[in-house]
C-alpha cells in the first residue's frame, strides 16, 4: 500500500463514522417503535437486514450530494448536503415501514431520529472540518495557462485557499522551456492549455507524482465517449456521433412519463395557485416560446410567465440578468426563486419534446449567436433536450456557453440511468442556492461574455 493509500485511511474511517452514527439513530427507532408496528414480525436477521437498507440508503444519497467532500466544501455546504441525504433516506425509509405496517405509522418517533441525526451531522461535519485542515495543510499549487486566465482567482473566490495555496501561475510557454520548474509544486492546474503540450507536462507530472487538474477542451469530451477497438492489431478508439443504446432510449422513455405524471400530481395544486396568482396582473398564466431539442427540432416551451407581457417588445431575445431585472413581475420573483416558473414543462416532457434529464433547450436565437464564435454549441443537440440536465447541476445560468457545451458534452459522453437518476437528486439540492440562478451582466444578452478568454 502507498503512502497516499495510508493516508486516506483516517478519512475513510471517519466517513464510515458518519455513516454509522446516522443510521445507529434509526437503529434504535426502529427496534424501540417501528419494528412492533409490522404485520408480519422481523426476527434478528430481518432487523439487520432493515438497519443495513437504511445505510445503504444514506451512503448512496449523501454520496450523490457530495456530503463527505471534507476537503472541497464548506461546513454550511456540507450540513446541507448531508441534510438533503438524510431527509431522503428518511423519507423512503418510512414510506417501507408503512407499506410493512397495518396502520400509519407514528411521526413522531420518525421527526425524533431526524432531529437527532441532524444534531449528529453538525457536529460530525465541525469536527471533521476542522480535523481535516488540522492535519493536512495546504498543498504548493500552480496553474498553467495558455487561454484561459484568471483561475488563481476562483481558488479563493470558491473557498479553495484552505486546500490549495496557489504561490505562482505560468504561461505554458515558460514550463515547456523548463519542466523541472514543476517540481516544487504537490498540484497542478492546467487552463486552456492545447493537447500537445498538456500532454506532456501531464507526463512528466505522472511520473513525478504531482496531482494534475485539468479544464478540459471540447474534444477532450468527444473523446472520452469513443469506444475501446482493436484493428489491424493496434489499439484504436472509435468515436461517433451519440448513440444510447435502444434499451436506454426505452428505459429513460417509460423514466420520464413515469416521473412527469408524478410530478404532474404532486404538484398540480401548487400549479393551479402558480397559475392564479400569475394572472392576477391581468395578462396570461402560460407562455410559450420557441427552443431547441435534439437535432436541431425546434419546439414551444410551456412557462408560467414571470416577466412582463412587453418584456422582449424590441423583438431582441435576450437572457435575463436575475434580481436587477425590472422586467420580472413581483410574482415572478418568487416562483422564478422557487423554480415554479418550470412547471408547466412536465408537459413538454410526456409530449415527448423534452427529457427529465438532457442539455437545457436553449434559443434558436441565442443559440445562433454563440454558434457564430462557437460552431462546435450545437454539438450538444444531439441528445434530446431536459427539464435538468448536468450544466444545470455543475454550473449556473449565467455559465459560459463553452463551459455549458463542455458539461453537456459530459453527460453526452456516458448516457445512464444512474447518472440521470444522481443529476435529479442533485437538481434538489440547487433549488435553493441563489448562485444557481444569477443572471447575466445588465446590459448583456447572452452569457457569451461572462468567459472571454475560451479556448477551443
């Protein structure tokens, strides 16, 4: 075992910990109330087998939410996401031991664990916050740069500084005419660097066993769904144009009608208040406006409106740049917070316009805008547009057209249903962080100027 392997021990240890500790909570529940409310009883190896579903549940959700990023997240963050793990697992949880039971289980024992387990997860992330930074100072960082600049920046702006401590930043051409310079650094940042030389500063930094981070570029992400062949007695790599299997295709299909018309009834007295309140300024509850899905269909989104009637009355399409814009009616601002605007949507979905899970359907007049600088945007066309996707979870709205088509490119690159299934509990967790929704610069229409310095 290497000396990193022997190192991540305690962290391992203490992440099982976490584990253990939440779901001992439903352990004594569960065998000091619930367990007697079961039709048919649970002898030792059922209880067991009940308390082992339980952990399952939460590891599995609290790691979708990445709640044990000790090292990359703040405490805030991570309560937060081990908060959404455990209201999850909760969740499902007690819906079993209702269907196990004859009556409607107790709440109060269920809110009790949950009060508790919260009370676990504080102090757990404090502890484990402040260990991990105790221990494990920050490491001697550089980032090298060829197009992209100013990502020094976004180490502090993220709160990364604790983790990484950037002394110096490079352009390429100075590290290529000495690699040794490297040396003195533990991580390495690579930004917008061409794939020759990357390459071969990434090979040098393997072989000296210096972590290396990497901002991909648009053909690195083709490249990462290209299929492992053998011809002609040569390793090859097979790309293609995406094409999912038919079992997925079917299997995301039967998804979305079966997860739009849940939606669809859960949400169906929050839509009709949406709708009223909406209309109470007297124009319309629904607007439609014309977006892109697979292939370069276009189709009428369905919105509840949250700016007002005249809002593109110069015909010019535009973004919208968040809390400054007086185009948003009072009502929009809430359900636009909220994400209630999005609604009406889950009929675009059982329509069959759009997926639960894709590229986020963008305007054919934005789109044609960014594809000017940018031809290679409409490479994320080629899945079918979602209510959700993968840019929405990672990025913001205001997020580079070219940082967007690289995170749609990902979720491109491996279609599942696991990855579909962790971008909609992750979707949860956004709802309500502000950042995910931060509008434009005032004065701009599209997010293209956000990121000047992209590289293709």
């Amino acid at each position: 075992m290497d000396q990193k392997s022997i190192k991540n021990i305690p962290i391992r240890i203490l992440k099982l910990a976490n584990v253990a500790l939440i779901t001992a909570m439903w352990a004594v529940v569960w065998y000091l109330y619930y367990k007697d409310y079961a039709v048919v009883k649970y002898y030792f190896k059922g209880d067991l087998l009940v308390i082992f579903i339980f952990a399952i549940l939460y590891f599995m959700c609290s790691r979708s939410y990445n709640s044990f990023h000790i090292a990359t997240v703040s405490i805030s963050e991570i309560i937060y996401s081990q908060f959404l793990g455990i209201v999850v697992s909760d969740a499902i949880i007690f819906m079993f031991t209702w269907l196990v039971s004859l009556y409607f289980p107790n709440l109060v024992p269920m809110t009790f664990c949950f009060l508790m387990q919260m009370c676990i997860s504080v102090l757990w992330s404090l502890i484990a916050h402040k260990w991990y930074f105790a221990t494990h100072k920050p490491v001697s960082s550089a980032v090298i740069y060829e197009y992209r600049m100013g990502l020094e920046k976004l180490v502090d702006e993220y709160g990364m500084s604790k983790r990484f401590d950037v002394k110096a930043t490079y352009p390429v051409s100075d590290i290529l005419s000495d690699l040794h310079k490297l040396d003195e650094y533990k991580t390495i940042f690579l930004s917008g660097i061409n794939s020759h030389e990357r390459n071969m500063i990434i090979k040098y930094c393997v072989e000296a066993d210096i972590d290396v981070y990497v901002i991909p570029r648009i053909g690195d992400m083709i490249m990462a769904s290209a299929l492992n062949v053998h011809m002609f007695h040569l390793p090859m790599m097979h790309v293609r144009r995406y094409e999912p299997v038919p079992e997925y295709v079917i299997l995301k299909r039967v998804f979305d009608i079966v997860i739009s018309l849940f939606l669809l009834v859960v949400f169906s007295p929050f839509m009709l208040i949406t709708a009223i309140a909406v209309k109470s300024d007297g124009g319309p509850a629904l607007y439609k406006q014309k977006r892109l899905t697979q292939n370069g269909k276009e189709f009428y989104i369905l919105k509840f409106r949250s700016m007002r009637v005249d809002a593109e009355k110069d015909g010019v399409a535009r973004l919208s740049t968040g809390d400054k814009d007086d185009r948003i009616t009072k009502v929009g601002r809430i359900i636009r917070a909220i994400r209630f605007d999005e609604l009406p949507q889950i009929f675009n979905i059982i329509k069959g316009d759009m997926s639960i899970v894709g590229p986020r359907p963008e305007r054919p007049e934005i789109s044609a805008e960014y594809e000017k600088d940018m031809p290679e945007f409409r490479l994320r066309l080629q899945a079918k547009a979602g209510l959700t996707g993968y840019a929405q979870v990672y990025g913001k709205y205001n997020t580079s057209p070219y940082d967007k088509l690289l995170m749609d490119l990902m979720y491109i690159a491996k279609p599942s249903i696991i990855e579909d299934l962790k971008i909609c509990l992750f979707t949860v967790k956004i709802l309500f962080e502000k950042e995910s929704t931060e509008g434009v610069s005032e004065g701009q229409t599209t997010a293209s100027e956000n990121n000047s310095d992209e590289g293709m």
